[in-house]
C-alpha cells in the first residue's frame, strides 16, 4: 500500500533531497537565533509528546499521523521500549450523516496517513442559524500536554529522565546534555502548572465539587504514572479534507493517553479515550467510529493479522519467530493489538450490544466489524483527499470491502466457513489452529499489513458526547515462536478487558471528574499536611470497612473506621497534631478491596 511518509525512506529521492534541505536550514536558523538543543530545531513541543513509561515508547501529534515519529525514523511505535519499531503509524476516524441541509450530508474525519483535525476546541457551539467557531489553533493552550504526578521527586541525572531526553532528542543516552535533561523536567513542571482541566482534560476531583479546581484537584488520572492530553476539532475545510475530501462536520475531538508501569499486565499497555462532542448544532445519525494502524513488526513486509470479534480485539503478529530488523535486539519478534474496551454509548433497547461494558440503562457497543489489508490484496486502505475516501470510509465501517460503488462483504479465506460471507475476516487462531488464519489456503502471503477495529451506528444529538476507550498491548515471550507470542498478546488483551469490564478504578480513565462507580481511596487533601486532613474514598456498595494509618515502619498509629458503612462518597478527618513530621500510609479495605496511599505531615 502507498503511504505518503515512506517516500522519505528513499535517499536518493527529490523528496528526500527538499525534505532535508528544509530541516536543514530550520534548523539552521533556529540555532542561530536559541542556544537550545539541537533537536529542538526538528521538532514543535506543543504538538507533540511521546508516551514512554513502561514498556511502550509510543509518539503522539495534534496534528499529522498518530504514533508517527517526526524526526524521519518512520515508525512511531516501539515495543519493547528501546528495541525495534512495531508500528508505522496509527490513527482514530468516523463517519456518519449530519442533518444540516447541506450536501453532501455523509461526511468523514479522523486521522490516517492523512489528518483531518487541527488543534484546539470549538469555543462557540453552532445552531440553526450560527456554524460553530474554534479557537485559533496557534492558541498558547491548543498544544499537546504530558504529566507524571512524580515529577517533583525526579532531577536532570535520574535514569528515567536521561532516558526520556534521549528518546526526545533521538540521541544515545550518553549524549543526552543536562539542557537536553532539563528540558523534559520542564516541561512535566509547566503542563502539570497549567493542566487544561476546564478544557476537559481529566483530573482527580479532591474536593468532591465536580469542577476542575486549579492548585486544588490534581492533574490526570488516578494512578496513571503517565498521562497525555489534547484537543482537536474538524472545523478546518482544507484540512478535514486531506483526510477524506469531506467538509467539516462540528466535533470536538478529546485525546487522553495514560499508562501504568506496576510490573503488571499494565506495562504492556497504553491506554487511549477519544472522546467526541458534537458542537455542530444539529444530529449526526447513522455515525461509526474505527480504529484504525497500520502495524509494521520489524521489516513490514512479513507480518500477519487476525481478529477475535467476540472479545473486540485486532492483532498484528510477525509470520515468522524472527524479524531481520528485530534480531539485532536479541528477541522474537512482537506482536502488537488493540482491543476496544468501550465503544460508543447506546440506548439498553439496542440488540447488538458489548458483553464485556453494561450500564443500568445503556449499552456500550462492541466491535461490529474488522477491516484487514494486505500486500496482493486488491483491498486498499480508504483513498486520501478526495470525498470517495468518505464512501470508502463507510463502507468499510459497516463491514463492507471499502470500494465507493458496491457493497460486497468479506468471505473467509480459510477454515471451517471458507467462502462464506463475514463482518470479521481472519478470526481465526492460529496458536491452536483453528478457524480463519491469515496465511493460510485463501489467504495472503506474509506482507504489509494494516487494521481497523470498527463500532456503530449510533447518534449523536447536538451537544452529545461520546466516549470510546482502547488499549494498546505489546505481547512477546523468551521462547517459542510467532504463535506463542501471538497468544501472550491474546492472553495481554484478555487481561486488561477482564480488568477493564470489572471497573477497576486504576484503568477506568475517567475524564473531567467525573466519579467512578467503584472502590476507590483518593488521595488525602491537603498533602503535604499539619496538622489536619481529609481522607475521602468511595464504597459501590454497603462494606465492612477499616481505615488505619500506619508510619514509616508500618506500626499502627491510628484507627480511623472500623465498622460497616453504606454505598456513596465518603470523608474521614485525620488528626496528626499529636505525630511527629514524615510521611505516614493510609490503608483502606473494605470487602476484598485494598489499597494503601501516603500522606506527608510536614510541622
């Protein structure tokens, strides 16, 4: 498949030469002009950010392809950290009709190898009469934000630091500079001093008001160890039409990234909402969304996919146990899937809904189609810049082959139901042998690869949100082959969705907020203390519940509950006038729930 960025991959190219040129004399002028490190130069901080802090270095713009790596090294995500590049470049679309009266009312937007969104949110929502305004995306806070709630504790010389700037400024670690180190503490200190919560990006609510309360609440997600945050709109007709030749439809497009590194199932993963706002003044009816990548594991021409449609997952995995680009790293070639945990939101009544995310009176969609590409196949990714790229978009999130002027479904290549029609090509196993495999009887050879993971139709009325939540998930093991590999980034998935069906209040990435409908112990405020505090935590439920405190050397200084205590939010005062200064654990169990935070009573 043609991809415009692979152009750069040829040395000898026009385009090579231009391209270079041009770094060459930006960069050029700009050191000239700033004594800042030199990489600085190539590329623009407020529009991008790499998510790096478990196993995943994964880079993320506001504008241009998602996980896409700017500096010209092709592929934007790496797994394992620190070894060879797994994906090409990756990316979020939609696609429905808007009621406005105007033509053409089928209209698609997103993000491939062409975007379609440019930074900042729409700040006056349109009607029946006004079309809806964006900021100006060269806004000061239309930029790209990266947190970790740790970043006081860290300096220029920490390893996890010297590792992040060498990322950053694609050096080795041992040319990282100290200006190139504090750069990245910057930069966590100014994002987490001017976090957007009234914009919409997610804080933890520590006084309960639900609003986002600057120098109160805190930034980010609760025990994410890092999070990523921008907003984006499609209000831009030349370029929503990159992506798809359509005019603007009126979202507002939210992006959080989070991760976890707590030598779990968690350090495989990166974790994304995209949340859509319709600001268009009129319904969107029939709408779709798709994930969509395109994976490349080492060299991109041996890879093969699949799809488990009952759990919601799209997984690309090397045809072979070992990939010449990965080799050098001593390791078997990855595999890399994406598992949607929440799709759109639907009325209870719907007949096709998730099993695995139920409301009281709502639904969460499930995966309802799966797109697979691949070198030979007379399927292509959607067409670029023209408005047969929308048809094609459609058509291929209702699980048609994405041609503009028929609708034909997929047929199995393989198995049991070989010929037969399907919303789900290649959901076979190939770790146990079973159904359609990719590779195999029908199916192509070893090749380039991409996916989409598509959820619908639903509606959006003006003013309406939808949230849609996705993992990421590396899987790799010591030994075996690509199908064992393949099966540990099964058993990755299953995981995280278990985890994420459960409501598990360190995944449940809940934004602007909102509370969550679970155990949960928030931490104290204020902390730093003296010589007071207030410890709140939530129950789902009636429980039995202890609090204790405990000091440094884990003896109990005080009881705060014991006894049984209904479901809803709930705050205990702690009194340390009577403990000396240092820092002190509090410890909440309630059912078979338990966590433990820290508090810091400074005199």
């Amino acid at each position: 498949m043609f991809s415009p960025y692979k152009i750069f991959d040829r040395p000898d190219s026009l385009w090579s030469f231009l391209f270079f040129a041009i770094i060459s004399f930006s960069f050029s002028a700009f050191a000239k002009s700033k004594s800042v490190p030199h990489k600085l130069a190539l590329v623009d901080s407020r529009r991008v950010a790499i998510f790096n802090l478990n196993h995943w270095t994964y880079w993320q713009r506001t504008v241009g392809a998602w996980g896409w790596n700017p500096f010209g090294k092709r592929a934007g995500g790496i797994y394992p950290r620190g070894t060879g590049a797994v994906i090409w470049n990756d990316g979020f679309a939609w696609a429905g009709f808007i009621r406005d009266g105007r033509s053409p009312a089928l209209r698609a937007g997103g993000t491939s190898f062409n975007n379609g969104m440019q930074p900042g949110w729409i700040e006056t929502a349109g009607d029946s009469v006004n079309p809806p305004v964006a900021v100006d995306p060269n806004d000061v806070r239309a930029r790209i934000y990266k947190i970790r709630p740790d970043y006081r504790q860290l300096s220029a010389s920490d390893t996890t630091v010297l590792r992040e700037a060498a990322e950053w400024f694609g050096v080795s670690r041992s040319q990282v500079t100290p200006e190139m180190a504090q750069f990245i503490l910057d930069r966590y200190a100014r994002d987490w001093q001017e976090w957007p919560g009234d914009l919409g990006a997610p804080f933890i609510d520590n006084n309960g008001n639900g609003r986002w309360d600057p120098g109160v609440d805190s930034p980010g997600i609760p025990d994410a160890g890092q999070v990523l945050w921008f907003v984006a709109n499609d209000l831009d007709p030349t370029t929503i039409s990159v992506f798809a030749g359509s005019p603007p439809i009126g979202l507002e497009i939210q992006v959080t990234l989070w991760g976890f590194l707590d030598g779990s199932v968690h350090d495989d993963a990166v974790y994304r909402r995209v949340r859509l706002i319709n600001k268009s003044g009129f319904p969107i009816d029939s709408m779709f969304v798709s994930i969509w990548s395109e994976v490349d594991i080492g060299f991109f021409g041996d890879d093969f996919e699949g799809c488990d449609s009952s759990r919601g997952f799209g997984t690309i995995y090397n045809a072979f146990a070992h990939d010449k680009e990965i080799d050098p790293f001593g390791i078997l070639a990855p595999a890399v899937g994406y598992a949607l945990l929440q799709g759109p939101k639907v009325s209870s009544s719907s007949t096709t809904v998730n099993p695995h995310s139920k409301g009281r009176n709502y639904e969460f969609l499930p995966m309802t189609s799966f797109f697979a590409n691949g070198t030979g196949d007379a399927i292509s990714d959607p067409t670029l810049g023209i408005y047969e790229g929308t048809i094609e978009w459609y058509t291929l999130m209702n699980g048609y082959i994405p041609w503009p002027n028929f609708y034909i479904r997929y047929r199995h290549g393989a198995g049991p139901h070989k010929g037969k029609e399907t919303n789900f090509p290649l959901n076979g196993d190939p770790f146990h042998h079973t159904g359609d495999i990719d590779g195999v009887s029908g199916n192509l050879p070893p090749g380039n690869r991409s996916l989409a993971l598509n959820s619908g139709p639903f509606t959006m009325a003006p003013g309406d949100t939808q949230d849609v939540v996705y993992a990421l998930v590396g899987g790799i093991t010591p030994g075996g082959d690509n199908t064992t590999v393949y099966e540990q980034t099964q058993l990755n998935m299953q995981m995280i969705r278990f985890l994420y069906s459960k409501n598990v209040t360190a995944i449940k990435g809940s934004g602007g907020g909102n509370h969550i409908s679970d155990f949960r112990l928030l931490q104290n405020y204020p902390n730093p203390f003296n010589p007071s505090t207030t410890i709140r935590f939530t129950l789902p439920g009636r429980e039995m519940v202890s609090l204790k405190v405990y000091d440094i050397l884990g003896r109990e200084v005080a009881t705060l509950l014991n006894g049984e205590l209904p479901a809803g939010d709930h705050r205990v005062q702690f009194e340390g006038q009577n403990l000396p200064s240092g820092v002190y654990f509090y410890r909440l169990r309630a059912g078979n729930f338990v966590k433990t935070r820290k508090m810091l009573l400074v005199r």
